[in-house]
C-alpha cells in the first residue's frame, strides 16, 4: 500500500506545493482552468445571441405592408391567429415549426400583421424593431406585440431561434384575469381618465 501511495500521491503534493510557494491557490488555477475550458466551448458552438432595436420606421413599413426585397417572411403561431411576423435577410432561415414562412407578395402579410396589431398580446401595442445578430448587424425585421426573449443566430448555418413568451399555451379558463385599473392623465393631447378591467 506504501509503495501505491507514494508512486501516485507524491508528486500530486509537490505539484500544489509548487503552486502554494509562487503564491497561487491551487482552489482558485482549478477555477480558472475550468472556466477558461467554459469560455473555449461556448465560442466553439458556433451560436451567437443577437438582440433588437426598435424602430418606428420597421413598424411604419409593416403597418403599410411594405415587402423587404429578397428576404423571407415568416409568422409566428397560425395564420388566423399570428402574435408576430418577421422578415429576415438573404440566406437566413427559421427552422422552428411554430414559425411558418410566408409569400409577402400575397395578401397574407396585410391579413397577419392586421391580426398581430389588432390582437395585441397583454394589452400591449406591436412594435417594430431591427433584428441584429451578436455584431449588431442588422439581419431582418420584427413586428410584434411581444416581448422578445433571445434572438440565437448560429454563424455557420445562419439558423435563427426566436425565443417569446407562448400566450396561445395559456390556459383558457382564466378569462380576462382579475383586477382593475383607473388612470388619469394628462398630456400633449389633453387629458383624460381610464378604466382597464383584468389583468
């Protein structure tokens, strides 16, 4: 057992007591290393998170139906019941089966983005917004009422994930929700009360 012992653990100890003597704390180059192995394989992947950036003039453009040329349109959730649309550049795609493409030179892109500005998910106004890669270029366009979670664009295959929140995956039954709100205010326009009912 001696023989074992000291063939495997002794230079284990002098290699931290190496360590201690420069100063280092073997707990904290453990760390490191591991950490620095983390950094390496998250830039391996390949993937990327974008981001967006609004813009009055993507959503003036969608409101008035206007077609980005060559890019690819796709909707989210079901023609008759879309909670966004986008357009994404040359050589883009969305592979999520929640995202359909669409032919934006047909009468489609007026009837979904009709739809997503009328039906506002969470009582919230649609909005339009640059979507940029993990650079910051500008890749394509949204037009949504929803909060945008994480926009993943994989370098190499220039296969975007959009990830939202999934309202069409509530539960039915809980209505309108409960509560109610009264706001007053004024402003450029004058002044005014309201009054929301739900959530």
């Amino acid at each position: 057992m001696t023989d074992v012992y000291s063939r495997y653990e002794q230079p284990r100890i002098k290699n931290l007591n190496r360590l201690k003597n420069r100063g280092i704390n073997p707990s904290v180059a453990g760390s490191l290393i591991c950490l620095a192995a983390l950094l390496i394989m998250a830039g391996c992947s390949g993937a990327n998170y974008g981001g967006i950036k609004h813009s009055r003039d993507v959503r003036q453009a969608f409101e008035t139906y206007h077609v980005y040329p060559d890019h690819r349109y796709y909707y989210l959730n079901q023609e008759n019941n879309p909670y966004a649309v986008v357009a994404l550049q040359p050589g883009y795609t969305i592979s999520d089966p929640q995202w359909r493409e669409f032919d934006p030179q047909t009468d489609t892109l007026e009837k979904v983005v009709e739809l997503v500005k009328g039906f506002a998910a969470d009582y919230l106004n649609a909005y339009g917004s640059y979507l940029l890669d993990a650079n910051g270029n500008r890749i394509g366009y949204w037009y949504s009422s929803l909060p945008l979670r994480s926009i993943k664009v994989d370098r190499e295959t220039k296969e975007v994930s959009i990830l939202t929140d999934k309202p069409w995956l509530r539960d039915d039954e809980r209505g309108i929700g409960t509560g109610v709100g009264i706001g007053v205010g004024v402003g450029s326009g004058g002044s005014g009360i309201g009054i929301r009912i739900g959530r």
